[in-house]
C-alpha cells in the first residue's frame, strides 16, 4: 500500500514539472526598410535565374535575388520557374531528367525579342544552373529569397535546401537583414520548414482573383508560421495591407516593373516588392528616402 501511494505521488510530481512544448517561434522581417527583391535576378534585361541575371541584380542595388527551385530526377535543385523545359522540340517535366540533361536547354532563347534585353556577346550561352553553383558563386554576398516550386512534385526538397544552405553557412546569421528568406504558395510546405528550422523567415504566396483578403482564422493560422505575404499586386489594396501589419506581417508584391506603381504602393505601406527592374525599384527608392529627409 505503501509504494502505491509512493508511486501515485512521484507520478504527480513529475507531471507537474512536465510541460507542453512551446511552439516554434516565427522569425520576423525587417520593418524599417523598403525591400528590393529582383525577381529572377535582373530579368527584364537578361535571362532570368541565370548568373548573369543575378549579378546584373547586385549591380543594380537589390536587396535580395530571387531564386525560384524545381528539383530533377537526380536530386538537384535548379533554378527555374516552370516544371517543364523542353528538349529534343519535346516537353519534359523537369521531375524526369537529369541535371545533365536539362543543360541542353537554352534558356537564353527566352529573350530574343525583349527590347530591354542586353546584348551578351554569348548571349546563346546562358545555361540553367543549380542552387550551389549560385550559392558557391555568391557565398554570403548576398541576400537570398528562394520560392520553393510544387513542392508535392518534389518530396524531400526542403531538406535539400536546408542541407544546401547548412552547408554553405548561410544559416542561423545574425544579420540585422536577413540572409535567407523562403517563400511558397504551399502552407504545408512552409511549415515543415518552420518546423525543421524556426530562425528562417518565411513568406507566404498567394495570387487573389480580385481584392485581397484573409479571415481572421486565417491570419491568426498565417501569424504562426510566416513573417511576411507575398500577393499579386493587382489584388493589394490598404484593408488588407493594415490587416497584415496589425498580425506584425510584411506585406511584399509582385511583380512591379514601373515607376508609378512603385511609388503608389510605397505610400500604401507596403515593405517591399519583387521586380524584374531593380535599378528602376534602387531608384524610386532613393528618391523616396530623399524625400523623407
């Protein structure tokens, strides 16, 4: 009788001292900035997530450059937007070739008859590259914004990109802008990332049909896990801007290529945009915080 009533006791002692694990803490984004990030690198005026787009992007004063990621038959991780590259005249998804084989496609093509485009003296030659060759190229030059792509086509991308970015030291920084920031239109997949590494900001896609808009569930959802949204700039409006923020949430759209529209959204608040232009964003910028003097 004695152990029992010693044993009940222990039991309620340690459950006492038990507690439920806190939930990951998400990491915020700098709020005191207006965030140039160069969609595709500098692609209005070169091939984009290529080298050269990239250094262009630097050149030009962008804060971050974008990489979008798909993932071949043999486990690397490729800067491309579409799933599909055609070879041979005939369409592929990107899920069934290998990292070799998608080198016989020409991206450079893609500009030929961009009006903005530079003349590369071998223009023909800019070819797809994966995420280590830009992140051997760069190191920590730069600042990254990678959108992981279908990632449901690709199980066990976001333990790649993490290992890949580990492996590079571009984790766990103490800068007072952020490294790395990773973006989806995929909640789950951003979850897991937030689950396997809660110090990387993430920030959720989305493409709204008209004006933009969350639930209160659904911001309260989003707040767990992101530090910022990233919307299609059509839909952006300032409800939905003070709505975010209210949540402590960067609102950053895309993609903005002119001027006007550039100025537009700074007055609304937003903290940020994507752009296939950054020397036009570094400059609309500049103006602003010379006005702001």
């Amino acid at each position: 009788m004695k152990n029992i009533m010693l044993l009940t006791i222990l039991l309620f002692t340690y459950g006492c001292f038990q507690q439920t694990p806190s939930p990951a803490v998400r990491t915020p984004l700098p709020e005191n900035d207006f965030l140039i990030i160069a969609h595709r690198g500098a692609s209005a005026y070169t091939t984009g997530h290529t080298l050269a787009a990239y250094e262009m992007a630097v050149q030009m004063g962008a804060d971050y450059i974008e990489i979008d990621l798909q993932m071949t038959k043999d486990g690397k991780l490729v800067a491309l937007h579409d799933s599909v590259v055609t070879l041979h005249d005939v369409k592929q998804a990107v899920a069934d070739v290998t990292f070799d084989d998608i080198q016989l496609h020409s991206p450079g093509q893609e500009l030929v008859k961009n009006p903005l485009s530079y003349a590369f003296p071998n223009f023909s030659d800019l070819r797809i590259v994966d995420l280590s060759e830009i992140l051997d190229h760069f190191g920590d030059s730069v600042n990254y914004y990678i959108e992981i792509k279908s990632p449901k086509m690709y199980p066990g991308i976001e333990k790649e990109l993490l290992l890949q970015l580990g492996e590079h030291h571009l984790l766990n920084k103490e800068d007072i802008t952020p490294k790395v920031i990773i973006q989806s239109f995929d909640a789950d997949s951003l979850k897991e990332i937030h689950a396997l590494d809660p110090s990387i900001p993430l920030t959720q896609l989305y493409k709204f049909g008209k004006k933009a808009k969350l639930s209160k569930k659904a911001l309260k959802e989003l707040s767990q896990y992101a530090s910022g949204v990233g919307v299609n700039v059509h839909a952006v409006n300032r409800d939905f801007i003070e709505a975010i923020h209210k949540k402590g949430l960067l609102v950053l759209p895309y993609t903005i290529n002119d001027e006007n529209t550039m100025r537009q959204l700074m007055k609304l608040g937003v903290n940020g945009i994507f752009t296939d232009r950054p020397d036009v964003a570094s400059r609309v910028k500049n103006e602003q915080s010379s006005l702001d003097q």
